[in-house]
C-alpha cells in the first residue's frame, strides 16, 4: 500500500472518529438536558465497580482466559460500561461547580477555600472525561488498546472527598455522598 493514501486513509478515520465523539458526547447532552428533574441530582457512582473496569491486571486476566474474539467483545461491553461511568462522573462534576460556585458567596474562609478546591478538582474530572471518553471510543475499535479512564476514576475520588468536605462545613447534619457504598 502507497504511503501517501495509507495516511489519506488514517485522516479519513481520525476524522470519523473525531465526528462520532463530538455527536455521542453532545446527544448524550441533550439526552440528560432533557430531564430537567434529574439535572441537578447527584447520582451516586460505584467506585469499586468502575476501579474493576480500569484495573489493568482484570483486563490481562480476562485476556489470558479467554479466546481472541471473546476477549475482544467482553473488553468492548467494560469499554462501554466505561463510558457510562464516565459520563456520570462528568455530570456530577457539573453539578458539583455549581454549588461550589454557590459555596463562594459563604462568609466563612474555610468554606470558600474549600468551594475553591472543589471546583478545580470538578473542572478537572470534566475535562480529563472529555478525553478519557475520546479513548475509550477509540479503544472500542481497537479493543487491544489502552485504557484511557483511570484518571476520571482518581480524579473523581479526590473531587468525592472535596464534596464531603463542603457539605459537612456548610451543613454538618446532612451527609453529602458522590460515590455509592
């Protein structure tokens, strides 16, 4: 094959895949925008369940029992369920700016401080799922590839602890709880 049109062909998919990213990412948008109700509910995320997806000593397991094309269709299934925690890690992290950003207002320094740091670990958790969820679609092509959203998953257990801590300052009597038990 010439070299040029294999990177004619290479751009054509970095391309496609840039397109399908942008409108998986943006109908899943509406699709939540719609639900006005649910909008502004934090939806509890199983830490243990989504630190089992990124694991890669459970992907190479699961390589090593089973055959190629299974392999390959249970590993784009974890991808899929991947994305899905992913997403709501992202929304939650929306929310959780904007209550931060409510937070800043407070005349207490601790809280402001700590409204401070929970934006910028929510901001970061948003724009690492951006990339994770770019990954995780390209790796569901190429199931072999590398897993992309562990830093969502590390990311989002900082940002858990920051939630904790802001609602416990603002409101000691009501526990605030990101992740599921």
């Amino acid at each position: 094959m010439n070299p040029s049109t294999l990177a004619v062909i290479l751009v054509v998919f970095a391309i496609t895949a840039l397109l399908y990213v942008g409108y998986s990412t943006v109908s899943k948008k509406l699709q939540t925008s719609k639900d006005n109700s649910r909008s502004f509910q934090i939806e509890p995320l199983d830490v243990e369940a989504f630190r089992n997806l990124v694991d890669p000593a459970e992907r190479e397991y699961l390589r090593r029992r089973l055959p190629a094309p299974e392999f390959r269709e249970v590993q784009r299934q974890r991808l899929r369920a991947m994305a899905d925690y992913v997403h709501v890690a992202a929304r939650n992290a929306a929310i959780l700016v904007s209550i931060a950003q409510a937070a800043l207002s407070s005349s207490d320094p601790r809280t402001v401080e700590t409204a401070r740091h929970l934006i910028d670990n929510a901001m970061l958790v948003r724009r690492n799922a951006f990339y994770a969820l770019f990954r995780i679609n390209v790796a569901l092509a190429w199931p072999n590839s590398g897993l992309a959203a562990a830093p969502i998953l590390h990311g989002y257990e900082r940002l858990n602890g920051s939630a904790m801590l802001l609602g416990r300052l603002q409101n000691p009597a009501v526990p605030v709880r990101i992740s599921a038990m």
